[in-house]
C-alpha cells in the first residue's frame, strides 16, 4: 500500500498556500552522525580558508604586479573573485549550522542563498567563456589583440557577464515565489539547492522545467560551445601558423584555463548524472560538495602551479609583505 504514496500529489485536506507562508527551511546537511561533525567542522573551514586565500593570492599578485596588467590576467581576476562569493555563499552557513548544531534556515535566507548562489554559478561560466574568447583572439589575431581586447571591451564583457547572471538569478527566484503549492520543507542538501527548491512544487511542472531546460542552455550547452569553438580554432591556428618546435608555447598559455574548464564542467556533469542515476538525496549532497567547493578551491592551485607569470607575481608580493 506504501507504494501508492510514491505519486506526487498535493493533499486533498490541506488548502494550497504560496511558499512566501513558509517561515524556514531545513537543510539536511551531509550527515546525521554526531561523531561526524567535528570533522566536517574541520575539513570545510580548512577548504573554505585556503579557497579564500589561495583566490584572494591570486587578485592581490595580479593587482600589484604591472606586468600582468593584461586582459587575461584581468580576467583570471575576476574569476578569483567570483569563486571567492561562490564558496562563500553556501560553506559559511554549513560551518554556522555545524557549530551551532543547528539546520535551520529562514524563508528570506534560503531565497537569498539560493539567489546569490545562482548569480555566482552563472559568473563562474560566463567567464570562463570570456576567458577562452580571450586566448583565441590572443593566439588567432595577435596583431589585432590590443585593439579588439581594450580596456572597454573587457569592462563590456565583465559587465554582461554579471547581468546576464543577475537576470537568470531573479527569474529562478521568482519562479519560487509563484510556487502555489509546496511538499516539503526539508532540503537534502547543505545549501538552498536551486533544483530541489524549483521541485517543491506539486502543481504543473511543465513550465519550470521549460525554465530548467532554457537555463540549463544558456549557462550549459552555449557557454561551452563558445569554449569548444574557440579552441578548435586556436588548436587550427597553431597547426597551420606556428612551427612545430613553437607549438607548445603558443598553446601553454591555455593549459590553465582548459583544466578549469575541463574540472568544473566535468563535475558538474558528475553530479547531473550522479542524480539521475543514484536514489539516494544524501549521495547527491556529497557530490555536491565537488563542483561547490573543491573546484573553487583547486582553481588558484592550477593557475599557480601551470603559470610562471603567476608564480613569480606571487613570490614578489609575499616578499613585500613578509
């Protein structure tokens, strides 16, 4: 008889009411075991203080170092930054709820995570379009690179970037506000996850899942298909132009960038297909955690480790501090 109850349906005794009645939320976190929390207090404040520092490295060497006053570093910039509020909008709260033993989120907290977490996730592949627009002028069109790439047309894309961002942000947020009708309250996640909130409808999913599909196109498939089609042509470029003994230094300044992109879009497939495929909400937590936190927290890594221009503009500024 228990299996009847797997049907999505909206209780016949409770009058449907609009989510805007809901005074909180709980976030279910990644485990219920006492034992556990201490080391996951541990772990997520060490990843939450070295994402920030590590990215926080990056803008300060980039800033005080003239060299590297050059569109891409311009923009490696302003990615730091943008994984500096990603991390920062779901980790905190975790680490809050940990210590305070305490799972609860108000109304107007959990929309605005939810919000803010959007915004940052759209920047996050926005720019690393941007970034690969960037190289392929660089490596296609060098003679022409100072031209097309001034200082207005970057402080254009940023710009686009973050509104285009905002706008998806807002319209994901008023979709939960026009929910008529809400199953649950508990969210199994350690954040206000966008997708689990767009589902607590139990009305007509038609049209938030046209809203998923259009979003999923435009932050997904078109931003990638910018990055793929800037690389052949980069990758097209050096085969034809360059010596084969200068390959590899033509293509080294994109190593950096291709491995951000090939990790945070490879996780986030992970976790898209870990859902379909796995049952279990607390799996889907866990892999959560790697698009939402690892991959904001490797990125400084990647750049320091694969850039010498990076490398030595760190080493300049800690020299001036320490």
């Amino acid at each position: 008889q228990s299996r009847t109850y797997k049907i999505i349906v909206c209780p016949i005794y409770i009058e449907p009411q609009n989510l805007r009645n809901v005074s909180e939320f709980f976030l279910m976190g990644l485990s219920d075991d006492p034992e556990l929390q201490p080391f996951l207090f541990g772990l997520f404040l060490s990843m939450y203080l070295v994402t920030v520092l590590g990215n926080l490295l990056i803008i300060l060497a980039v800033s005080s170092d003239p060299h590297l006053h050059t569109p891409m570093y311009f923009f490696l910039s302003n990615l730091s930054l943008v994984d500096i509020g990603f991390i920062s909008t779901t980790v905190p709260k975790m680490i809050v709820n940990i210590q305070s033993h305490s799972r609860v989120i108000s109304y107007a907290g959990c929309l605005t995570q939810m919000s803010i977490f959007i915004l940052f996730g759209g920047m996050d592949c926005m720019l690393l379009s941007v970034m690969a627009y960037d190289r392929f002028v660089a490596i296609c069109h060098p003679l022409r690179y100072q031209v097309i790439m001034n200082p207005c047309t970057c402080c254009k894309l940023i710009s686009g970037s973050f509104f285009v961002s905002l706008l998806n942000s807002q319209v994901q947020n008023l979709i939960v506000l026009q929910l008529t009708c809400f199953k649950d309250v508990k969210i199994s996640n350690f954040f206000c996850d966008p997708s689990q909130l767009l589902n607590f409808t139990c009305s007509d999913m038609l049209t938030n899942n046209i809203v998923m599909y259009f979003v999923g196109a435009i932050f997904g498939f078109i931003p990638f298909s910018g990055i793929f089609f800037s690389y052949c042509k980069i990758l097209s470029s050096i085969l034809r132009v360059h010596p084969s003994g200068r390959n590899y230094k033509a293509f080294s300044t994109c190593g950096s960038h291709l491995a951000v992109v090939c990790l945070f879009y490879g996780t986030g497939l992970g976790v898209c297909l870990s859902s379909a495929i796995s049952q279990s909400p607390r799996k889907d937590a866990v892999a959560s955690v790697v698009y939402t936190v690892v991959t904001p927290m490797l990125n400084p890594f990647i750049y320091s480790l694969r850039n010498q221009d990076i490398k030595r503009a760190m080493w300049r500024f800690l020299r001036k501090i320490i």
